[in-house]
C-alpha cells in the first residue's frame, strides 16, 4: 500500500502486531500540578548516555507544558494486576490520582506502587514529529521490581508467557537413555518428573496475573483457610517462614491480605484476584487430564491421599 493511499485505520490495526508493554508517565511542575498518562510507546534508545524516549499526542499540550516546567518526568511500567490503573490513567478525568498509591521521585515526579519498574528522568530533548512530540529522558534512577509486565496488542490487553521451544531439552545420549530406563520404575523420580512437567506451563500462566508464585500461593490457601496462621500456612505451602512472611507483607501492601487476630485473612480485593487464580488453577487441570476418564482421575486423586496419609 503506497503512502499516499494509506488507511488510517488499517495502519493502527497493522501498527498493533506488535505488542508491547502498558507504562504510566507521571511528572509533577513548580506549582504542584500532576499529570498521569497511559503510554504504550515507551522505547529504550542508548546505554551511553542511559536514554529513553516516549511519544506525546500534540493534542496534550498542558501535559507537555508541565512536564517543561518540572524539566522531569517518570516512566511507571505497569504490572499485570494493574489493568485498572491503566484504564484508570488512560480516562480523562479531573483528579487521575484519586485513591492511588504513589511516592516521590526525581524533580517531584509521582512514582506508582506495585510497578514491575520504573524510570526516573529528567527531559533530555524534544522532537517534533508529525501530530506527535518525541521526548527523549535521561535516566537519572530506576528500579527493577521483577513483576510480570501487562502488555498490549491489537487493541486489547495481553499477558506474557514464555515460548514453549526455550525449555526444549538437548538431544539424549545412550547414556541418558539408560539411566531414564532405570529412574522409570522409581516412583518418587516419577512424581517429582510430573510435577516439573505440569509447573512448567501452569507457573508462567500464574506469574503473568501479576503476583509471585508464593504470593499466588499464600492468596489461594488464604481463600480456603481464612484466619490461617504463619504455621498453618507454611505447612500447607512449603515455603519456608522468611517467604511466607515476605509474600504476606507483600500481599498486605497491595491491599490483599489483612491481619485478623494471631493470623490472616483475604480483603474483598483479595478474594477477587483469587477467584482469577482459581479459575486459571482449574482451566489448567482440565487441560493436563482432558485425556483421562474420570474413573482415572478418581482413582489417581485416592493414591496420591493415600501416599499423603502414610507419608
């Protein structure tokens, strides 16, 4: 299609193959005016100077005024639980920052909680481009939470979960064959060997809803077993008592969990997002044992209690 026929539409839909991430740009001028807005054309540009760039709609000449003034703004990239505080930015409204949960950054930019980064700049350049400013920031700090991003593509919103051909494992020798033949009759290799194979697709999935695994797990048991203490929780989930109590503080940080006595209970928040691991727990076990009759299922769910209750 030539430049001069170009279909506006067409093009948007052609520009939205490639998926990206969901970030908020926030920056704070001189007089205490906030802006807050949904961006998903953050980029990287250089290592040497730290450099970044972003696009600006010409239509937002206030938020560009203020980010002039305060001569800084930040890079907020969105987690995947933070769908709402996307939709939430992205809406015009007159206080975006209503119920949000931020601390201070560089040149009084608002850093959001529970990001899965951020990037603190100060405006480095601007370049006028088309119905679009280009704003190149030097990056002055950043932090590095570790959560799984909230992405976008083809004008809906979309998780990550890594490619199934990265865990490929390398061609066997005869030596790896006969061992494999040996660990075949042992039970315990058999079971470990099982539940390596199902984690290895369900935890991918579960991370990309946006909380750790022993968060995800805490949520879950915390669901079934309200008021559960830190001893109750580490016999059931097998983490040791340092996660359990990190996930916690996490999990309270978030607005999910909350202290009721001697142990620990879901908010209505929580019991929202752990009915969505719920949901995902069981589409995957449906998945796993589609192939297995239910007489099947029944009978390997009475040998694992009873390996359970001897154990």
């Amino acid at each position: 299609m030539s430049e001069q026929s170009l279909d506006p539409h067409a093009f948007r839909r052609a520009l939205g193959n490639f998926a990206t991430g969901i970030t908020v740009v926030t920056a704070q001028n001189t007089q205490g005016e906030r802006i807050g807005l949904t961006v998903n054309s953050f980029n990287s540009v250089s290592l040497d100077p730290p450099l970044i760039l972003w696009s600006l709609d010409k239509r937002s000449a206030d938020s560009l005024d203020v980010i002039r003034d305060a001569g800084h703004f930040a890079i907020n990239v969105l987690a995947a639980d933070q769908l709402d505080l996307s939709n939430q930015f992205a809406r015009p409204q007159k206080d975006k920052f209503a119920g949000v949960e931020f601390s201070t950054g560089a040149g009084g930019s608002p850093l959001l909680d529970q990001c899965a980064a951020s990037f603190q700049c100060a405006l480095h350049q601007e370049v006028d481009a088309g119905d679009h400013w280009i704003l190149l920031g030097r990056v002055l700090a950043f932090d590095d939470f570790g959560r799984a991003p909230l992405l976008y593509h083809q004008g809906a919103y979309s998780l990550v979960i890594p490619h199934p051909r990265v865990a490929q494992r390398p061609e066997s020798t005869p030596e790896d064959e006969a061992l494999q033949g040996r660990l075949a009759n042992n039970l315990l290799y058999l079971m470990l060997q099982a539940v390596n194979a199902y984690q290895s697709a369900y935890l991918p999935k579960q991370q990309s809803l946006g909380l750790s695994v022993s968060e995800s797990r805490l949520l879950i048991l915390l669901s079934s077993r309200p008021g559960a203490d830190t001893n109750a929780l580490a016999l059931d989930s097998a983490l040791p008592g340092s996660e359990i109590r990190e996930a916690l503080d996490n999990l309270k940080s978030a607005g999910l969990v909350c202290d009721v006595g001697p142990g620990f209970s879901l908010t209505e928040q929580g019991r929202k997002r752990a009915r969505e691991y719920w949901a995902l727990s069981e589409q995957e076990q449906s998945q796993v044992f589609a192939d297995f009759s239910s007489e099947q299922i029944a009978q390997f769910k009475e040998i694992l209690n009873r390996v359970i209750k001897n154990a």
